[in-house]
C-alpha cells in the first residue's frame, strides 16, 4: 500500500515562475526598459501628465485571476515616461534628487534578498549599520551616536522630537503622556512644515511650537527667539527644543547653527537641524563652512534622495546620544526578545531606535551611492548646482522683465516676472501662469511659492544633470512666455475691474 500521508491534498501551487528562463527573459526586458528611461532623461519633455487611456485602466476592479506577468510588464513600461520629471535636467520643482542608474541595481539586489530590517541578524542590519557610522563621520558626530535609515526627513523629524521630548520628561512621557507639562519649542517661520506635523505627532499639539520671524536673509531673528523663550519662560512654561534649518525649503537660507548651539546650552535646549537637504553641504568646499554648527547639534534630520541623488525613498535621523535615543522607543515583547546567537541576535536591533519593525533594505543603495561614487564626487555636484544657482541670480538681475526676490544662499533662485504699472495680484496671476506653461508644455518644471506676500517662481536645482544651458533655456522660454496669448488673458483675467 502506497503511504500518501504527507502528499498536498491539492497540486502543490506557488508565486515562482513556471518557466524560469522566460521570466528572466522577462525580467531582462523590464530592465532594459528602466535603463533606457533613465539614459534618455536629458531628452524629451520634462513633465507630461498621464494620458486619460492610462487613468482609465488604472481604474480596473481588483482583478480574481492575475494578468500574468507579459500583461503586468507592459502596463509597467507604459508608466516609466509619466514620471513627476525630476530625473530631467530641468526639473526644477521643490526639492526633488535626481537619481542615479546604479541604484537602480541596489533596489535590485534588495528586491530580491526581501529583507526586514526592523531587526534579528542577517546582512541587511550590518550594511546599515556601516552606513550610520559613515554618517557619523561624515558630520563629526561622537562615537556615541545612534541614527537609522528612515523614509525622509519628515519621519527622521518625528524620531529627532520625540527623543527629545522624552528626554525632557525622563522618559515618563512613554507612558503618561504629555499632558500638563506645558512644553514648548522654537522655529523659523521659513521652517519645513514637517516641524510642526512632528509637534502634532507626538502630541504636543502645533500651538507649542513658536514660529519665529526671519531676518531679512530669511534666517530665524535670534533677538526674535531670545524674547519669545523668556516669554514663555515667564509664564511657567517649559522650553525644551530648538529648531534651525541648514537650507530653507523656499529660498535656501541656512540659520546662525553656532548661535543656535550657543543658545541651546545656555537655555538647556535641545538642538535640532532640519538639514533635508541643505545638511549635505559638508560634502561641498563652498558651502561646508557655513554648516560647523551641525557638529553641535543633538540631532539632524536629512534626505539621501536630495543632493545625494539616492533613489526615492531614503532619509536619515542622527541623534547624538545612543542611551536617549534607544531609551525613547526600545520595546522588546517576548517574541523580539534578544539573543546572543542565532538569528535573534545582532542587538541592538534597528526597530529600538524608531517607530517601525517593518522595515525595508533602504540601506543598501545609500550604501551603493556612496561606495561607488565617494563623497568627492558626490561633493562636487553640490558645488556645481550652488554655481547654476548664483549664475542664475546673476542672469534674473540682468534680464529685463526680471526681478530677484531673494539672495541666492544655496541652490535656490526665487524671481518674478514683472511688467511696470501693473498691481500685485495680476503679477501674482501672471507669474502662476508661466510656471504652469512652462510645466504643461514640458520645457521645465519649476515650482511657485511666496516671498514677502508676492508670487516668485522658485527654481531649486538638486540634479546632477543640470547644465547652464538649462537654466538658459528656462529664462529664454519665461521671456517667450510672458509675452504669449495664454497669459496676456490671464492678466486681462486678474485686473480689477
């Protein structure tokens, strides 16, 4: 009698491919695709919106039987052109890194290894735990410090403020909570808006965080912040952290880091350094001798994907104390208990430094740029987007129907348009007008924000790719469009009746 005790009861099914030839075929077209999206960047439009075809499949009922692999591919491949456009060298918007070819094979080998890097002790947790070393060198942080891989800078903010926080309160906050210690914390009104979503998170409400005015170099008023922390301190609350920014997001300013270091001590603050993108300025002979002040700090919250041209998504949180920083969120229930061997071993794990235990191999590829490339290289690039930048502003002064409306500080260069004679609010609407032709007809993508209450194109350049003639092919078409029938209307459109 045959045994068929152990047999499945059903035909034994899985996720593998039947054929593995033709899937790595397969896979070798979905390869050649991406690379070949990525090697025609200078090319082409900057941004084009997604056709309403591809809108209308991408609203397809979630399907029973799969489309198989050939089907799901081609649906891929029809994306890779519909992009946000910040691989272009004239992908100016907001602060988005460029990308490199190379990390497209870092997320390749992560793919395919699928680890959890929330903990346990395999070769994903050592990768990440050279690259925190390598960050601590990089911005001469003590031995001592702790720091991990996040999504970005909005997340490494979280981590930064609730290390803080906790630490104010010895820790007592992890389970009490925060209610009636009256906490504060200070910022520059040019601040990310990530500082208060932070101070919203870990539930000191938005209210404790004093925004404080910027100087006419748009850095943060230390009078400013010196009479708002007496003030608060008068009335019986409880100051505990200081925010500057190293590169603000509208213009690129980076705040007096000493001064704030300095005044941190004295007041026994902690300090903070927004530095998403700015931060990566040490890597620059131009621009690293305006950021020693990040030495000092007690933390700092930064983005590969920004100037290190790392892959969306990697960000970084660095917290100068390991103990405070552990102390914050380390929670080990039974099943994460650590061990000195096996595979419950390489304590501690990176799940007690933040909030998530399920965590992917980010690491590798910021691990990959900065091996393959060193930060030389990768300083170099910083330096040349700080030249464009100021060669920018140079040309805005000098063009007529121009006007500057911010020093150039970093990499960023705000203007306008303007025309003699005409109020505000149609320059407002005229200028909204240019960067939204610019984007639609796919010559650039800038982005818009406002500077002492007017409209300014704001142009930052964080892409390894950019040349001088991009920048002189953006002035070229803003002149163009200025003067086209598109937003001649929106100006009849704006005047006051």
């Amino acid at each position: 009698m045959t045994d068929t005790s152990h047999e499945e009861p059903t035909p034994q099914v899985s996720l593998d491919p039947d054929d593995w030839d033709a899937f790595r075929a397969q896979a070798q077209r979905m390869l050649d695709a991406a690379i070949d999206r990525m090697q025609a960047s200078r090319q082409g439009r900057v941004w084009t919106e997604l056709p309403a075809e591809i809108k209308d499949t991408l609203k397809a009922p979630l399907p029973r039987e799969g489309w198989g692999t050939d089907d799901v591919i081609g649906r891929m491949e029809a994306l890779l052109p519909y992009g946000a456009g910040n691989t272009n060298p004239r992908f100016f918007g907001w602060v988005h890194g460029s990308g490199t070819p190379s990390n497209i094979l870092a997320e390749m080998a992560a793919s395919s290894m699928n680890a959890n890097v929330g903990g346990r002790d395999h070769g994903a947790i050592y990768v990440e735990k050279q690259v925190i070393r390598w960050c601590r060198e990089l911005f001469a942080f003590p031995e001592t410090a702790s720091g991990i891989v996040v999504s970005g800078t909005s997340m490494a903010t979280i981590i930064a403020i609730k290390v803080a926080r906790d630490a104010r309160l010895d820790f007592a906050s992890r389970k009490a909570g925060v209610c009636g210690h009256g906490l504060v914390g200070y910022t520059s009104t040019e601040a990310h808006s990530c500082v208060a979503r932070a101070f919203d998170l870990v539930g000191l409400g938005t209210d404790a965080l004093r925004r404080i005015p910027a100087n006419d170099r748009l850095e943060i008023d230390m009078d400013a912040l010196k009479a708002a922390i007496a003030q608060d301190r008068a009335a019986g609350l409880t100051p505990f952290v200081v925010v500057g920014t190293a590169g603000t997001v509208n213009v690129g300013a980076i705040d007096p880091l000493d001064q704030l270091a300095d005044l941190a001590k004295d007041e026994n603050l902690w300090f903070h350094i927004d530095g998403a993108f700015g931060a990566l300025g040490v890597l620059s002979e131009r621009v690293r001798g305006r950021l020693t002040g990040i030495r000092r700090a007690d933390s700092l919250a930064f983005d590969f994907h920004k100037w290190m041209h790392v892959n969306y998504d990697a960000g970084f949180a660095l917290i100068r104390d390991e103990v405070l920083h552990r102390a914050a969120f380390t929670d080990r229930p039974d099943y994460l208990k650590a061990k000195d061997r096996g595979l419950a071993g390489g304590n501690p794990w990176p799940v007690e430094y933040g909030p998530e235990l399920s965590r992917g191999f980010r690491a590798l590829k910021v691990w990959a740029q900065l091996a393959e490339f060193g930060t030389d290289r990768l300083g170099q690039m910083i330096t040349r987007n700080c030249d464009q930048a100021a060669y920018l502003g140079e040309q805005v002064a000098s063009t007529p129907g121009l006007e500057l409306l911010a020093p150039v500080a970093l990499n960023i260069c705000c203007f306008r348009h303007v025309v003699d004679g005409l109020p505000g609010p149609v320059l407002d609407a005229m200028n909204d007008e240019i960067v939204i032709q610019l984007q639609e007809q796919g010559i650039a993508a800038p982005s818009t924000t406002q500077l002492h209450g007017r409209t300014a194109i704001r142009v930052n350049i964080t892409n390894h790719r950019t040349a001088r003639k991009d920048l002189d092919i953006l002035l070229r078409e803003i002149v163009r469009i200025a003067a086209s029938p598109e937003v001649a209307a929106v100006r009849e459109a704006a005047r006051p009746a």
